[in-house]
C-alpha cells in the first residue's frame, strides 16, 4: 500500500473533521423505534428517537418480524443468486404485484435498494436521443441514475415550474426525441412535496414523461398511503414510480420501480444494478409485503403520524426556532452553521433525544440543519419531552 496514498487520505480526513463536516455513527443495542436503545462508554440510555424513516412506526411491529421469521422458515435465510439465474421466488413477484396494485401501475420490479432502482431505471430507457429534466433537489440516486444514461441532461430550480418549462422548451428545440420529468416526491431534506399536479400539467403539454421518487412517501402519505401523486392530486398520470421498503414499509431494505407493462419488462432485461444484485433475501421480502398490508389499512396511524407532526411544529416555532414551512412528517430545523448543528444535536442527545445534525455535502454549505421526523411510534409525551428538550438546549447553546 502507498504510505504517501494513506497520508493523503488522512489529510483529507483532518480537513473533514476540521471544518466540522465529520460524521460519527452511534450504535443502537434493540430496534428501531419511538424510544430505542442507544449504546455508549457507561453502557446503553434510553432516547426519543426523531431522526429514523420509521414513518408509521412498523420497523419493530410484531406482524413484521413475524412475517420475515416465518419466512425464513419456508423460503430459506438468502438467495445466494441475482434473480434471472436462481434467485427468484414466489415471494419476490407477490411483492412486486402487490406494490404495483397499491400504486395502480401493470407491475412492478424489486431492487436491492431504492438507490439502485434509481441509479438503473434511466440508462435502460433512455439514449442519447432523449432528454431528462430534473429537479436541482433531487436525492442524490436520481442524479447518479441521470449521470449513467446517455440523454441529454436538463437541471431545473426546486419546483420552480417555469424554468421547468424553459427546460422542456430547450429539450424540443435540440430534437429530443423522448423527455423524462423526474423529481422526488417529497425532497427529503427540506420536506417540501413536490408540485405534481403542476409538473404534470406540463409534461401534458409537452408530450414528456413524468417519474418520481416516493420514497418518503410511499405508505403514510395521501390516501392509502399510495403517495404524493395521490396526495396532489396528480394520480395515474405520473408514468413511473420509484420507491422504497427501508422506510415506512417495514424499514428494512429494497427499492422499487413501478410502471406501465414495457417499462418494467425492459428494466428486467438491462437494469444493471438488477440484472448483477443478489435478489432481496426472503425474510426481508415477506416483512415488507406485510408492512404494505398494514400500511393500506392504517389510517389510524397515520393520523397520529399528522398530529404528532402539527404538535411538533408548533412546540419548536414556539421555543423559537426557525423550521422550514410543509405538510410533510419531516420538520428541518435550521441552524445553518455545521458545528453547532452537530453541537446541538449532542447537547439534546444528553438530554435524551436523539437527532442528527445534517451538513455539506447532504445539504448545501450554510444551511446546516437538524432534520427531524416524526413517527407513529411517538406518543404525545415523547413530543412533548423533545419540545422541552430543544428549547433546553438551545438556550444553552444560545440558539434560542
């Protein structure tokens, strides 16, 4: 190994840790949750947990864990193989057909990761004849999935619809044969939904497609938790749905595509992160196939989901703090500098809550924030105790 490649490295290590951009992992000791466990040198301390994508708080549900232990049981601990070869099983196409029922698409294609879905759904459809047009706050798998196609690639400002046309005027004007309009559904960081039922008024008129990744959406937002196009108003008109089983269904891991007959076909035969990916292992499948049968059904919990959301909100501004406007489970908490983002989220995790403080590269330098997100795992007391807890420490601190 080159010693002189290493001190580069920690060279560029110090400088991270220097600017106060370092990311440190704490260890849980139980499962996610509300209240989890959280580990440490004197040993494991009970937190409220605000920081986790357990919307509807099912990643420690008893049904879950009991649909992937029975699993394991009937179809085996993994699959050892990518699915064309031998790593498909009646499992994974119940998943598939049930997401794609939810979502009311032909069907659907599982990945290992939502990350992957979207780093393979635009190379297989699209070519150097074709345009994508993508929101400048897309997560960071669209704008790699963007990066591997061979279209021609258009970048619009955040929801700002007439650029978004300008850009779409740009793409008929170089003779793009085919367009794409792909944006997040929600746009994780800053919990804004998107304008759907806008975009596609405009994907209309200029003959595009539209996709959008929902995954923090797919679950707990809009109507049967069928998401955001549901949620706007924009229903079957957005062409491809992108998705995730790691956050409000289940919690686990794997991501989806679903669409129309062709597209989910073609994705099977040149998806690359497919086509070389060991299939989701069974356990997993069957968890997340469960969550999706509880999630139709919990409109109870997503109305706790709301309300936590509303109590929050208003505890924080009242403390004195600056959030960031939206209807969306995810309430950033501006800070903008990244030390004191990371201080503050020390200063609450003494306190007993847990968070963390979010900074460049995730998000734009100078707008450090805490993200928090609420969960259906919540009670009103663990809101109300984490209210208390930031206004703690942001005197402290002196934010507040």
């Amino acid at each position: 190994m080159s010693e002189a490649f290493l001190s580069h490295l920690s060279a560029t290590l110090k400088d991270i840790e220097a600017a106060g951009l370092f990311k440190r992992e704490r260890l849980l000791t139980g499962p996610q949750g509300g209240r989890i466990r959280v580990g440490g040198p004197k040993g494991a301390r009970e937190a409220v947990n605000l920081c986790a994508n357990n919307y509807l708080g099912l990643a420690d549900h008893p049904d879950v864990i009991a649909a992937a232990k029975s699993a394991m049981d009937e179809f085996g601990f993994g699959m050892a193989s990518v699915r064309f070869i031998c790593g498909a099983q009646t499992l994974h196409r119940e998943l598939e057909q049930a997401i794609a029922r939810h979502l009311g698409k032909d069907d659907a294609i599982v990945f290992a990761a939502c990350f992957d879905a979207n780093g393979g759904v635009f190379e297989p459809l699209l070519d150097e004849a074709d345009a994508i047009i993508s929101d400048s706050l897309n997560h960071a798998s669209i704008i790699d999935g963007v990066r591997l196609s061979k279209a021609k690639r258009y970048r619009f400002a955040n929801s700002d619809m007439n650029e978004l046309e300008d850009r779409l005027k740009e793409a008929d004007s170089a003779g793009a044969r085919f367009k794409l309009i792909a944006s997040d559904g929600v746009f994780s960081m800053d919990g804004y939904v998107a304008k759907l039922k806008e975009v596609c008024a405009l994907a209309d008129r200029y003959g595009a497609l539209v996709l959008v990744d929902d995954c923090h959406a797919t679950g707990h937002l809009g109507e049967k938790g069928r998401g955001t196009p549901a949620l706007t108003g924009a229903g079957g008109r957005v062409d491809i749905v992108t998705g995730t089983f790691g956050k409000t269904l289940g919690g686990g891991m794997g991501g989806f595509v679903a669409a129309a007959q062709p597209i989910v076909d073609l994705l099977r035969q040149r998806a690359r992160p497919y086509l070389f990916s060991n299939s989701l292992a069974p356990p997993i499948a069957a968890g997340a196939l469960k969550a999706l049968e509880i999630a139709i059904e919990a409109d109870d919990r997503r109305a706790l989901l709301q309300a936590h959301a509303i109590r929050f909100r208003a505890g924080i501004e009242k403390a004195g703090f600056k959030v960031l406007k939206g209807e969306t489970p995810i309430i950033p908490v501006m800070l903008g500098d990244a030390r004191l983002a990371q201080d503050l989220a020390q200063a609450l995790d003494d306190l007993g809550v847990f968070v963390a403080g979010f900074f460049f590269p995730v998000v734009p330098k100078g707008q450090a924030r805490i993200r928090t997100q609420m969960s259906a795992a919540l009670t009103t007391e663990d809101i109300d105790f984490a209210v208390s807890a930031f206004a703690e420490a942001g005197k402290s601190l002196g934010i507040v």
